[in-house]
C-alpha cells in the first residue's frame, strides 16, 4: 500500500460534491478533478485544498494513486473504456446498481467498488460518518485501499457482493426515491388546495418513527389498509383533474389491499 | 355550553384507542364505549378512569353530552343512521375524508367534525399536544365545544371546510400509508437477499430530513431522476420473480423520469 494516498475523482455530480471534501478532511490529498462539464470539476476544486481541474480522461501522468469514478451509473462504462491510468493505480466505483465487472474495460486488476448508501443532493450537508458504506473487491490490495479510504471517513464499513448490493440499491430506490416521490405527490395535492405542506411534518415523522420502530409491515394505516372502498373512490374522484397521480393513488391503494386484506 | 363535557365514544379502532384516553386525561370524562365488537370496547374501557362498554347505539337514556364517531370511514353512515342520542347531544365525526353532512342521518342539529392528521397504532405511544386537529362544523355552539375538546388534547387546532379536509386526507395518504408502503416494499426485497433492513436507516431519517428542509420537489435523486434507463432494465429484471412490486416499481420511476427529465 503506497504511503501517502492521493485520490483523483472523475465526477461531479451529487456524490462527488460530498465524498471529495470528506476525504480531502479525512487527510487524502485529492489532487485532481475530472467532469465532462468543466465549470462542474471548477466548483467542486473550489471545496478543496489544493485540486485541480483535470481537462481529460488522460491520468498517464497523474501522481494519484486512487481514481474515484463517482458519475452517473449509465456512464461508468465509457469512463471505464476511456480512461488511461498511471502504472499501479487502483480504479474504483461508486454506484449502487453496477457490477464490479464494468470496471474491466479500464484493463487493470485493481479494481473495486465503494457504495455510500445516502441520498446526496448539492444544497444540504451530510455528515459522512453516518453514512454506511459498502465495499467490493475481488483484489486484496485494492480491497484493503478502499477500507482505508471508507473507515476514515465512515463508522459503518461493510464489505458486499454484487447481487447483494443491487438488492440494497433497489431496496434504497424504494425508501428513498419513492419514498421522497410520494411526498412530493402529496405536497402538490395540499398546494394545489391552498394548503401548506408543514401541515403533514408531524404526521411524516410520527410514519418514519414508527415503521422503524416496529416495522412498516406492522404500521401500515389507511383506508387502503382498512378495504375502505368508498374512501378510495371518492379520493380518486378527487384526483381525476391529474391522471398520473391518479394511476398511482390507485396501484399502490390496490396492492395495500391484496396484502392486507388477503390475511 | 353544559358545565361538564361527559364523552361517549363509538369505536374502539386505533384512533378511539388514543383519543379517549386523551380526553380522559384532559379531564373530560369518558362515560362509555360502543364497539361492534364488546371485547374491544372493554379493551378500550381499561385504559379509561370510570367508562363503561355500551351494548347497542341506543344512547337514548345517556348522560353524555358530546358523542364521538371514531368507526372507520365506511362506517360512519350507519351509525349516523341507527345512533339514538339524548336531547341536545353533540355528534362529531373524526373521519378525514367524509363530509359533514354524513351525519344528518342522525337528525340532529349539533354535528361536527374533529379530524387528528396522525397515523395510530395500538402499540405505539403517541403524544396528543403534537397532533394537529381539524375542525368543522356549521353550528356555533358545537364548535365551541369541539374546540375546547381539540385545545385541551392539542397545541395545533385549526378550522376546516369539508373539502380542505379531503385534500389534506388524500395527502396524508400518500404521505403516510404510501411512504410506510414503499419503507415496506423496500423491507422485503432487502429481506428477500438476506440483507437488514436496519442498513438503510440512516438513508430513510436523511430523506425525510432533506425532503422536509428543502421541500421534496428539490430533493429528488436516484436513477429514474436521472432519466438512467439501464439502470432501471436492471432493477426490472432483478424484480421480476415479484409482478406486483415490479409494476409499482415501473409506474413510479416513470412518474419520476416524466416529471423530471422533461424540466
């Protein structure tokens, strides 16, 4: 393992914007900064101590020793295929969704991957340190690299496989993305209808309390819950200005139902 | 307005199972409990200082003045319908989605209606003064006697017109019985791959931190944000053993990716 690890990151999108300044904090020297929006890696090196922006995928001269792909899940691969790497480097990925496996077309065997399971967006601070982070390598050194770099900046380091982690990325997707979506859909009905959206804080946090508390299988509520037809028809009555929202009102009620009142 | 509120209350569901002994700990006394089913209402009664299990809805020789309908919302009618209630009785619904008028089946001038936006379980505590309560009725004295039960339970008492309250109804359904929905979706496909549901606590708290800080429309992320098709042919195919989930899963991304990909 080199001495002194310096990092390189190639994005930056969500992530990128908070996993760089965490490692540039936790001691790493993050040396360069590579996005394909140029103005993008500028602001990002403007969060560091002493990045710079890098114009190409061309690291042959680079003096980093680890090269962080943090850019969207669909553009791994043409990184990966683009990218030239210095002798001895380690090329790591950090998305939920893609096998290690992508990373072969960057034709080096120090590969591995690094997944923060968080929902990053660019306006709002994330303490890193409660964020897990789920690491994968087929390749000792690579594997105990990212170890280094993960436990320095997180107190939850796990190491996982492939499939197990598109489980958790495809479990993260519904308790996250969903999740946020619903509440969107639900603050654009009360907009909609003069009211405000704090009105539901109480109500959203008791929900979140107590499906981690006893489990959402166990809190679920609702007039879905309940089989509560006329409910549901008068609130789909209620949507019918807005179909989409509609055709999920009605997915999701329905599936409550086939689960609930089945048992 | 009469000295002393004396409360019956109709249903023993998990509504009733928190209001009544929040009344009864405000010092409103809690005479008797009605319920279809006898064991739950003398379940509910063990929880109150002096209330009785009632036998029928016949309410005709009550001391009570204030009636409380906590039923589901399917219910509600027939009681209104078969309710036989002291002279100058108050009735008052609880329902978030059923208008006022539901309960003219009862023929009596002093009806309201005292909606708690709040999801209750039986076995989990909850602390009344957060609730926020809705109020509607179009008889002045019944208000003010709502708004006493309402003020001395809660902090966040408002007014309400029939309509308002289906709205904020229809948005606590997809802000609470769909967001818990989704929290447990995403339970089972992590189960299914012998994963924790715990691993994604720290990611479910940041969601709802995010989304409610800087609104859930700003704080959407994720491959269907995105517009990541590849990523979401994966997540399909790995969810295909469950057709349900999997349809829930392509009709919300596809919500997502025509919401945000067409900004």
């Amino acid at each position: 393992m080199p001495d002194q690890l310096s990092v390189s990151i190639i994005g930056s999108g969500n992530l990128a914007w908070h996993l760089a300044p965490a490692l540039d904090n936790a001691g790493f020297a993050i040396k360069e900064v590579y996005s394909r929006n140029p103005k993008h890696a500028e602001a990002l090196t403007e969060r560091l101590y002493q990045a710079e922006v890098k114009a190409t995928l061309d690291f042959s001269t680079s003096t980093s020793t680890v090269f962080i792909i943090a850019v969207s899940d669909d553009a791994i691969e043409e990184v990966a295929t683009e990218i030239i790497l210095p002798d001895e480097a380690f090329l790591i990925h950090t998305s939920g969704s893609q096998p290690l496996s992508i990373l072969q077309f960057a034709a080096i065997d120090s590969i591995g991957s690094f997944y923060p399971l968080q929902t990053f967006s660019k306006d709002k601070r994330i303490d890193f340190k409660t964020v897990p982070i789920f690491l994968e390598s087929t390749h000792p050194e690579t594997e105990k690299i990212i170890m280094t770099l993960a436990r320095a900046i997180s107190h939850h380091v796990r190491k996982i496989g492939s499939e197990e982690r598109k489980a958790l990325h495809i479990g993260a997707v519904f308790a996250s993305n969903f999740v946020n979506h619903m509440l969107t859909l639900s603050k654009e009905v009360l907009q909609k209808n003069s009211l405000s959206f704090d009105l539901l804080k109480p109500l959203i946090s008791e929900t979140i309390a107590k499906g981690l508390t006893i489990g959402p299988e166990n809190a679920q509520t609702g007039p879905a819950m309940r089989g509560d037809m006329e409910v549901l028809d008068r609130h789909l009555e209620f949507l019918q200005d807005d179909e989409a929202i509609a055709e999920i009102y009605k997915l999701i009620s329905q599936h409550i139902i086939d689960r609930y009142q089945q048992e």
